[in-house]
C-alpha cells in the first residue's frame, strides 16, 4: 500500500506536468476558455468570441503538487511490509 | 419648372440629408465589444463584453452635435476563468444582479477634427457603473461608412458608424472595494471599446 501511493503521488505529479507542458505551460490562472478575434473586414473591428478550452495554469500545477503531498504523506501511515528473516545460528 | 420653384424643393432635400442619423447599436452580428483590462501580480486580468445596445446620433456635416448613449450589459463581461468571473459578477465586486448596465451618455463634444470621413473628439457624458455616475471625458473616434450596412446585413441598405475609444477609469471612484485588494487588482481598468452602428435607410 505504502508503495501503491507513492507510486501514485509520482504519477499525479508527472501527468500533471505533461498537461500543463502540452497546453503550453501556461503560467498564468487556469482558464477553461480561450478569446478568439475575428477581423469584421467592413468595420475593422476585431469580434471577441469564447472558445471553451482548457488551459491548465499554475493553480492547477499547485493542486497537482498538493495532492501528491497528501498522497506521498498518506503513505507514511502504512509501514513497510516485513521481511521474513530466520535468525539462523552458525554453527561453531 | 422655374428655377423659384426648384429652389424650395432642393433646400429641402439639403435639410433632409444633413438632418442628424440615429445609429442603432445593437449588434445582429455579435462584433461589437468592450474590452477591459486589471492589472494584477500573476498576469493582468483581461475580459470583454459583448451584451452592447444603444444609440447615438451622429450628423456627417456636424459631428461635434454628436449624443448618444451606449449601454453594455453588466451579466456579458466575461473572464477566461471561472473563477474570476463568478468574483467579478458578484454582489463584492460588480454586483451584476443590482446593477445590470455599465452606460455612458455623451452630451458633448469637443476638440472635434474631421478628416474624410473619421472623426476624433473627446466626447465628454455621463458613466455610470456600479450604480455610481460620473461626468469623465474620453477621447473618440468615428468613422462614418456610407452605405456599407448591405455589407454586413444583406437586405438592410443603409450606413454604419464605428465608435472606438480607449481609456482609463479607476473602481475607487464607482466604489468598488474601495481601499480594498489594492495589492491583488489594480484600481484602474483599462477600457477599450470598439462597436458599430447601423442607420436603415428609410
């Protein structure tokens, strides 16, 4: 179990950071939607419209870290499994 | 026809073309926007509005006679995170739901040069955000489109107006959490507007 979550921990981390790299590490808030501007060529005015994308943020990275924290310190409670060892005599 | 009869009839026609042009601001294509702006520590809080009405008259051989009044709907602003909008929206911020228009009514302009068909002037009137009017001056430009409306919307003839204008406003002065977050939002707005109007040809 200890492993499961640290194992776990270290896998919310790197996803984490992939999708904020593939998004385009945004280092700003995150945003669900994106301003798209489209040129009106009669008046020259630039048409703002909403694109729903998600842009993950540094806000999302900060959660990312700490849910890994809670899951890495989670693992703390659970001790590692014992090794069967035989105390063996040698003999004299 | 002698030319005593003629000259009524032209004088007329004169007095009808120069007669002042209501521009309707309500936009069938969804182009016309407000956009603003807060600067804040991790990026600048950028936003627009698209909720706009209102009209203006304008008079091609008189522009400095220019009033309107332009309304954008407080529940149209909107931010790329949720967040933030659900903030700006409410009663501690904008307070959308008690004050659902943000408006400026020109009365006057001044400084006015014409050149072709644009026109810049610093139109001063009446902004009223956050239920708190404010007399400010912004400056304007206007560019008048003859007989483009068949442009934009096809059986409509007709001519267009586009307004842009860029300026500043502070939130303390609409009291908007006055002496508040000073160090997380800027207290000035940076406001750009950029619509058109439209005059059916009658």
């Amino acid at each position: 179990m200890k492993k499961a979550l640290q194992l776990f921990a270290v896998l919310v981390l790197l996803a984490a950071g992939a999708a904020w790299l593939a998004t385009g590490a945004n280092r700003g808030w995150t945003k669900t939607s994106v301003a798209v501007k489209t040129l009106d060529p009669v008046t020259g005015i630039d048409g703002i419209s909403y694109e729903k994308k998600f842009l993950p943020g540094v806000d999302f990275l900060g959660a990312a870290f700490g849910g890994a924290a809670l899951l890495a310190g989670a693992s703390l409670f659970f001790r590692k499994p014992k090794t069967n060892q035989t105390n063996k005599k040698i003999p004299t | 026809m002698k030319l005593i009869h003629i000259l009524p009839l032209v004088s007329l026609a004169t007095a009808v073309c120069a007669a002042p042009q209501s521009f309707d601001f309500k936009d069938p294509k969804g182009v016309n926007n407000a956009v603003f702006k807060l600067d804040a520590p991790l990026e600048s809080i950028n936003g627009s509005a698209s909720g706009i009405s209102g009209t203006v008259s304008f008079d091609l051989e008189n522009p400095a006679a220019t009033t309107g009044k332009i309304i954008v709907a407080s529940e149209s602003l909107t931010v790329p995170n949720p967040m933030q909008k659900e903030h700006l929206h409410s009663a501690n911020w904008l307070d959308v739901a008690k004050y659902p228009e943000i408006t400026f009514e020109a009365k006057s302009l001044a400084n006015v040069k014409t050149d072709g068909n644009v026109t810049t002037a610093d139109a001063t009137g009446t902004f009223t955000l956050h239920g708190v009017a404010k007399e400010i001056t912004v400056p304007i430009k206007l560019t008048y489109l003859a007989d483009k409306l068949s442009a934009r919307v096809p059986n409509l003839k007709g001519d267009l107006l586009v307004i842009r204008a860029n300026f500043t406003i502070n939130r303390e002065d609409f009291n908007i959490n006055k002496g508040q977050y000073e160090d997380k939002v800027s207290t000035t707005i940076d406001l750009s507007l950029a619509i058109a109007g439209a005059s059916v040809a009658k």
